[in-house]
C-alpha cells in the first residue's frame, strides 16, 4: 500500500511523463533489452524498431501515475495486457528485471530530480501494479492449463493445411503435434504464435484472431496478412516469414488462445463490421451464431480495397444462408477495373460506410457491435453506429497493431473500449526552435521567446540524420565504425532509412563507411567543424515549402510569399549555423540534444521578459529541465 507521500511524489511526476514519457520508456527499452537480451526474443522487435511499444509503454505509465490513487479503475486495461503477456510467456519472474530496469532509467533520464524519495515511491508505485499484473496473470494461465484440451505456455502444433484466401491472406489450419485437443475458444479471441527469423537472429511471437468458430477441437485456424513494404515502413517480417517458409507438415508453437474481446452470449441482436483482415475475428463470430443461434438478428459489414481482398467470401455467405435474419453489405473503397462489373446490390463501390449507410442497415438500441480494423475505420464506425442510436457502452472494439493503415504489420489486437485518440507521433529530443513533424500533428517549443511561433519543421529524414551524428559524436571512441542493424536498434528506426540517410551524409562527406567484417560507419570529419544548420540544409534537400503548381495556384507570379518563405527558412539555418556538432556533444550524458535545449530554455530564463505565465512559466521551465 502506498503511503500519502509516495502517492504525491508520483503524482508529481504526471507533466513530466506527459511531455516527455517517450523518451523515458525508449532509454528504458534500450537498457534492459541490452541488459537482459534474452527478452529480445519476448518483445516485438519489428514494434520496437518502429516506436510503438516505446509510445505504448509511455502512455500505460501516464495512465497509471494519473490514477495511482485508485488502480482499481485500470483493470480493463490490467485484463487486457494481462492477455498478451500469457500468450507470449511473460511471468512473475521477469517483473523484477523490469522494475530494476525501469528504475534505473528514471535515475539516468532525470538525473539530479530524481531523488530517492521519488525512486523509492516509483518503485512501491511499480511493485503495487507488479502484483495486480502477476495476480491477473496467475489467473488466465491457471485457466488455460486447466481447461479440457487446454495449456499453458507455448505447445508445438503442425501445419495442417494451408489455404491462400486472397493474393495476400493465407489460412493456416493448425493440429496439436501430440495428437491431443485443443480448448474451447470465445469467437474473437487470439493466439501467439513464434518462429526464429533468420533476419533478426531472433525467436519472435506474433499474435492472430483464430479466424474460424470454435467447433472443431482438433484443431485451430489462423489467417495471415503478408504485410508488403511501403515507403518507410518495412516488410512485415513474421508476416512475410509465415507466407514465404511455413509448409504444411511443418511445425511452430502456439499459445493457448486468450483475448478480452470476444462475442457475448445471448439472443439479442449483433452488428459485425471489419475492415481488411480485421474481418477474422468478425467471420468467427459470425460463423459461431450461425451454427448456435441461427434466429438471432445479425448485421454483417465487410470493408476492403478491391474485391479480390475481401476475405472469406464464401464462407461469410455460407454462413449467412444459415442465418433467419441477416444483412449483409460489402464495401470496395478502391475497386479494380474487373470490379466494375459486379452488379450486386449487397456490394457498394468506391466507397467507404457512411452515417447514412450504417442508418439504413436500422440498428437497435440492444445491439451488440463488434468492430474490428484500423483505428481509422473503427473511429468512423463507431460515430456512424452511436449517431444511429446505438449505446457506446455496447460498441467493442479492437484495434489491430497500433491502427495505421497499409504498410504495418497486424501483430496481435487492442481490446479496449474505443474513444477519442490523439494522432499517433513520434516525440523525438529537439534543439531550439526545431520541431519534427511525422505530417500528422505537431507540439510547439514551450518557451515564450521570439522562435517559439511559428515552429520550423523538419523532415524525418533529416530528424535521423542528426540522430547518427549525435550517436557517432557521443562515442567513447569516434574511430569504432557503428553497423547498420547496431545504429537501427539503438535509434529505433528501420535499417532501409537508415541506410538511406548515412548514404546521403556519406556523400556529404560527414560520414566515412568501413568495409569488411568489422566495418560500418564513422565520422569523416571533427565534430566542431561540422555546422548544424548546414548539416540541415542540406538533408532539407531546399524542398519547396509551398507548391504553386499542383493544384495550380491563380496568384502565381504575383504572390511574394515563397521569397519570405525562403528568407525565413534560411534564417533559421543561420541560427542554427551557432551551433556545432560538438555543442551537441559536450551538452553532457544523456539526450545531448534536449540538454543544449535546456541550456537554451536557462538563458532565456535568466533574461528579462514580459511573462504573462507568471510563476507557472517558471515552474514548466524548471519541470522541462530537470527532465533532461
């Protein structure tokens, strides 16, 4: 039980994770996945490489430190988690090296304000949430090993039987390898499956909906997207692995199937929605009420690009021509030329569902809706669904990945009561005046001088570039060449920018690449004579600010605001020509950059200023710099 105090010295630390938990949870991860590389065979890699499980980690930690006084309110959230870790194996006895670890970090991310009251109430803090995940836990494996059929941990299967569904989907029918049965499952819940990835050097886990209902107990179903690459983002690895290398007749271990998002009992009516492969959880619900409760109402709602890509197409109609009172309707948002020739009327083209189109399917004031997809699709599903009359408290959802659309990888599903989200982002270290932006959102310098609006944005390309230089030029040794996979884990990003970046800094001359079996790359040059604002000039590749063409603008060649645009950008090239590549470095341990930040936020502090914040502006000042 925590004590008052330590109750308020976590609480304390809200604006601070708030603003900064990312970088927080990234050091973290990178600590104990260094520390301890054994879990690097639990933790999603392709998650960690991307940001998500950093981003994931920090706002599970805002939400605890917001409701610390109560916990009780997160056992949804707890379940949840709780869920995932059995299905990938985290027990009690890996909650001791997180909390070492995560201790650790907060000591080494905030430095001096990290008292040891502060740590000594953030480690009763983790301990208290330690027990209520362990206990949760505790439960769900206790469960599963002492089902009929049941296991827990991880038990081999065979492969069955492979189905290609679609161009991209594959169906694996998976049999227990010792020949016995397989639980009872609830339509909608998933399993982890694992596989050593040749690329990775690594075992990894995955998790898939069973996308069939849980009537055959010799066996289970999943349904696979092969995930291709798309600008950025890489090739889903397990996805493509899965597709590429699993023949039937080979064997992979599975996890007993967990998941809190599952169909309800009951005789009242249902509305399905999922989008891409989103619809494997949907078909075996389905699937389940038509074999169990044929008379019950059903609305059934499939979304998917082309008409090739809509997944079971003919078991979705096999099952409804079991069903007394269904409604189906497919929509085709991006259909192919051999599309237009479908005339059926359950089949909308080039379209995505609409308030209107959900109205006209008339769903009751008792339905149960189960949505499932990108977080985009189940965002417009659930404001067409509660503008129709439906209670949100009977919308579930589940959100596979983190909600992004084509190009990541569907790596096991969200099951929380959807609400309103703040944009997905990265909140990478900035110097002054700089701000990152992913094209989605943005968050301004917090400090009140002449720079702070408006904010220059930066490209991610160049936001990665300046990463490896930071990273080389705080080396112990700059000599040692740095490889590519070592620079992509460490700066969580994908090797393909990765190697698209340092070639461009190559060719600058910045950097120098080391060949052979030790090679990799280093600095080329002194850190003082490299100029930041140069360095960001030319990443920033003198794109076009404004387009003036496209579409064509009716005050091109009368309008001066490209040459201000251009004057600004290259003043603040200028300004940023004040600082060196070894500014940055000599800016101290620990993210060099937001500590010369800092630096900067103190001299404006120290100077004059008409500061209407008063107190509360000093106060974030200080918050800010104790966090670097």
């Amino acid at each position: 039980m925590l004590t008052p105090r330590q109750i308020e010295q976590v609480k304390a630390t809200v604006p601070v994770l708030r603003e900064h938990g990312v970088l927080l949870t990234t050091h973290f991860y990178r600590r104990m996945l260094e520390g301890n590389p054994e879990l690097r065979n639990i933790f999603n890699q392709a998650h960690q490489a991307r940001g998500r499980q950093q981003k994931a980690l920090a706002e599970a930690v805002l939400v605890y430190a917001e409701n610390i006084e109560n916990p009780a309110v997160l056992l949804p959230a707890v379940k949840f988690i709780a869920s995932k870790h059995a299905t990938v194996g985290i027990r009690a006895e890996h909650y001791p090296i997180v909390g070492r670890h995560l201790l650790a970090s907060i000591r080494e991310v905030l430095g001096e304000a990290a008292s040891d009251e502060l740590l000594e109430a953030w480690g009763a803090a983790y301990g208290q949430l330690a027990d209520l995940m362990i206990e949760v836990e505790s439960g769900i494996y206790e469960a599963q090993a002492n089902a009929d059929g049941g296991w827990s941990g991880w038990r081999p299967f065979i492969v069955s039987r492979r189905v290609e569904e679609t161009p991209d989907v594959v169906s694996l029918y998976l049999t227990p390898a010792d020949g016995g049965k397989v639980p009872v499952w609830k339509p909608g819940q998933f399993v982890s499956v694992r596989a050593y990835l040749p690329e990775l050097k690594l075992v990894q886990p995955r998790q898939y909906s069973l996308s069939a209902a849980p009537e055959d107990r010799s066996q289970l179903r999943i349904s696979v997207k092969r995930i291709a690459a798309a600008g950025d983002a890489p090739a889903g690895l397990m996805s493509n692995h899965l597709h590429k290398c699993l023949k039937a007749g080979d064997t992979i271990d599975v996890s007993a199937p967990a998941g809190e998002f599952h169909l309800a009992e009951g005789t009242n009516p249902v509305f399905l929605a999922g989008a891409g492969i989103g619809v494997t959880p949907i078909f075996a619900m389905l699937e389940s009420i038509a074999r169990n409760t044929p008379e019950r109402q059903v609305t059934f709602v499939q979304v998917a690009r082309t008409a090739s890509e809509l997944v079971f197409v003919n078991e979705v109609r096999e099952a409804a021509g079991k069903l007394k009172n269904a409604k189906l309707l497919a929509f085709v948002t991006q259909p192919a030329e051999a599309d237009t020739t479908i005339k059926c009327p359950c089949v909308k083209l080039g379209a995505r569902p609409s308030v209107k189109d959900i109205r006209a399917l008339a769903p009751s004031a008792d339905v149960d809706a189960y949505l499932c997809g990108p977080g985009d699709f189940m965002s417009g599903m659930r404001a067409a669904l509660e503008a129709a009359g439906v209670p949100a408290r009977q919308i579930h959802a589940e959100v596979f990945g983190t909600g992004s659309e084509a190009g990541s990888e569907f790596c096991g599903p969200l099951s929380i009561p959807l609400r309103d989200r703040e944009p997905s982002r990265r909140r990478p270290w900035t110097l002054p005046f700089i701000e990152y932006d992913t094209g989605i959102s943005s968050r301004k310098f917090p400090f009140s001088h002449p720079f702070s609006e408006p904010t220059m944005h930066l490209k991610r390309f160049t936001d990665l570039g300046l990463r490896i230089l930071m990273h080389l030029a705080n080396e112990a040794d700059p000599e040692t060449p740095h490889s590519v996979p070592e620079l992509s884990r460490f700066l969580c990003w994908n090797q393909n920018l990765v190697i698209k970046t340092a070639n461009a800094m190559v060719k600058a001359g910045w950097l120098s690449a080391v060949r052979g079996r030790h090679g990799g790359l280093r600095l080329a040059c002194k850190p003082e004579d490299l100029r930041i604002g140069d360095v960001v000039r030319t990443l920033e590749d003198n794109d076009m600010l404004v387009d003036c063409n496209e579409p064509p603008c009716p005050f091109a060649g009368r309008c001066v605001l490209i040459d201000a645009l251009a004057r600004a950008r290259e003043a603040f090239y200028k300004e940023l020509n004040q600082y060196t590549l070894a500014d940055l470095r000599r800016s101290g341990p620990g993210n060099g950059v937001s500590n010369l930040m800092c630096s900067r936020a103190q001299t404006i502090s120290d100077e004059p200023a008409d500061d209407p914040g008063g107190s509360e502006h000093r106060m974030e000042q200080a918050s800010v710099r104790q966090q670097a």
